[in-house]
C-alpha cells in the first residue's frame, strides 16, 4: 500500500495572529467579499502550514521560500496559482507597511501566465445537427439554412455575415468578399454544400424575403438588413431545435469551421488567412482546442487511456 501523505503541521499562532489582522484590513480598507477573503485566507495559511513545516514563518519568510512553494504546487490551475500569488503579494506588502518584515520575499516574482481562455466550439456531429433544423418549407427557413451553412463554410463573423451583399458573393467562382475589422477585405471560398443551399435561397427563398433594399443578401423577415443580434436569436432556437446542449456564442460556428479545419489538417497560416486575423497569435488558440479534442478523444476510446 502506498505511504500516507503526512498531515501539515498546525499553523503557528503568530502566524494566524498575522493573517487574521492582514484580512480585518482589507475587510475594512477594501471591502472584499467574505468569499473572497475566505479564498485569501486559506491560500495564506497553506503557505504558513508549509512554511512550518520547514521550521519557518511568515515573518521571516524568502523570496526562495515563495519560489520553492509555488513550483511544487503540482495539479494547481494557473489562475489559482495566480489568486493565491496576489493573496501573498498583498499580504506581504501589509508586513512590510507595518514594519514587521524589511523585505518583500514577493517582490520581482512572476505572476503565472494564465492563458487565453478555449473557445467554446461543437462537434462536427452537433453541427450538423444545427445544420439541418432550419424548416425549409418557408423562405425564412431557406434563408436560416443558406446563412448557417455560409457562416460554417467560411468562418465569417456574425457581423460580416448579416453585412453581405449581393455583390460580395461570386457563386460561379465560390467566392466571397468580405469587408473585415479595420475595413480590410480578403477572399472567403465557399464549399459545394454551401454553394448548393445559398444558390437554392438565392433561387427559391430570397426573393420573397426582399424589401427597400434590393442588395442585402440575407434580409430580415421585414426585408430590411438583419442585425447580428435578431440573427444570434435564430440560432439559440435552431440549437434548441437540434438538441444542442452546449451553450453557444454568435462566434460558435465560426470557433467551429477554424477547429475543425485544424483537426483535418488545415495550415494554421491558412486558418488564420480565412478568419482575417492580423496576428497569428490569435489563430493559435484553435490549436488548442484542437489538442483539447484529441486528447478528449483518446482518454474516451483508446483501451490503455485509463479511463
């Protein structure tokens, strides 16, 4: 059997003295949330339980000592490594206001790198799924399905989307020009399947759907342009149609075309070209994403995964 983790030792009580005061000040001085001061005041008193461990305390702790305790915090996310950071930034900063230590040991630390959040994005299968809820008995139907597979087909933003005009699109070279972020355009190619459902709308759907403004590609129901947020609207209830559980972002399916490009190979400077991004920085979070499926995918089918 494997050996028992030893129990840290028992907070010293001139430590937890020192901590009790520190969160009374910023209780009074700052007014943080008793969640919050609840937070700072665990993180303080794991250090200090560690620091004793070492025959050490919180007044006469080093910058070393802070280093060594937050590279062995094995398993911590960044952003909790990052909170318990700034919960010993400031109370060491408070020792050192108050004279009881002459030196920050937190001074010229780090602060862990947290990241750029994953986009939520959906499986090819949950794609197709919103795909195919349009009702494509009516021209509004016609219209929802021809813009989702436009929207999946090239990775436009939901603002370039509604934006379209009939100039922009090339449907005999598949093409579309869109006027991005800082007015600069850029060629989108349109796949088969997109092709088929924008020409069919064009044919069978669009017509019925025009008003005043004969150069709006996707009209509203009133034929005026659709704003992205009557269109963000339909898919919240085409998701709820297909049975999408995940919660969605009028950037899903646009989060969805540049993963699943990624996953079947694609070039991240192409990815990026498509999307419009100035900086292949912002392209890379997809790789990511990508990694986060596989890895998905391998802990749920692969038989040594352990899972």
């Amino acid at each position: 059997m494997p050996t028992p983790t030893p129990a840290p030792p028992p907070l010293p009580d001139a430590d937890q003295a020192l901590i009790d005061a520190w969160l009374d000040g910023q209780w009074l001085e700052r007014g943080l949330s008793r969640h919050t001061l609840d937070n700072y005041g665990r993180d303080l008193r794991q250090f200090g339980q560690w620091l004793a461990a070492r025959h050490q305390g919180l007044a006469r702790c080093q910058r070393s000592d802070v280093l060594d305790y937050l590279a062995g915090r094995v398993g911590i996310s960044a952003r909790s490594l990052a909170r318990q950071l700034s919960a010993m930034r400031s109370f060491f900063r408070w020792m050192k206001r108050e004279n009881r230590i002459a030196e920050d040991p937190t001074l010229n630390v780090a602060r862990p790198r947290l990241g750029r959040p994953l986009p939520k994005t959906l499986s090819e299968a949950e794609v197709e799924a919103l795909l195919a809820a349009p009702d494509l008995d009516d021209a509004l139907g016609l219209r929802d399905r021809a813009m989702l597979e436009v929207l999946y087909a090239s990775g436009l933003r939901v603002s370039e989307l509604v934006g379209l005009t009939l100039g922009q699109v090339n449907t005999r070279q598949g093409l579309v020009r869109v006027v991005g972020k800082g007015d600069k355009e850029r060629l989108v190619p349109l796949g088969e399947e997109a092709l088929h459902w924008l020409e069919r709308y064009l044919r069978d759907g669009r017509p019925a759907l025009l008003g005043d403004d004969r150069e709006v590609l996707f009209p509203s129901r009133r034929g005026t342009r659709m704003t992205r947020q009557t269109f963000w609207h339909r898919i919240k209830q085409l998701a709820v149609r297909a049975g999408v559980q995940k919660s969605l972002s009028p950037h899903t399916l646009r989060h969805a075309f540049a993963t699943h490009l990624l996953n079947h190979g694609a070039d991240l400077r192409v990815v990026q070209l498509l999307l419009g991004h100035s900086d292949l920085s912002t392209t890379q979070i997809y790789t990511h994403v990508a990694q986060h499926r596989l890895r998905e995918v391998y802990d749920a089918h692969h038989p040594r995964s352990g899972t």
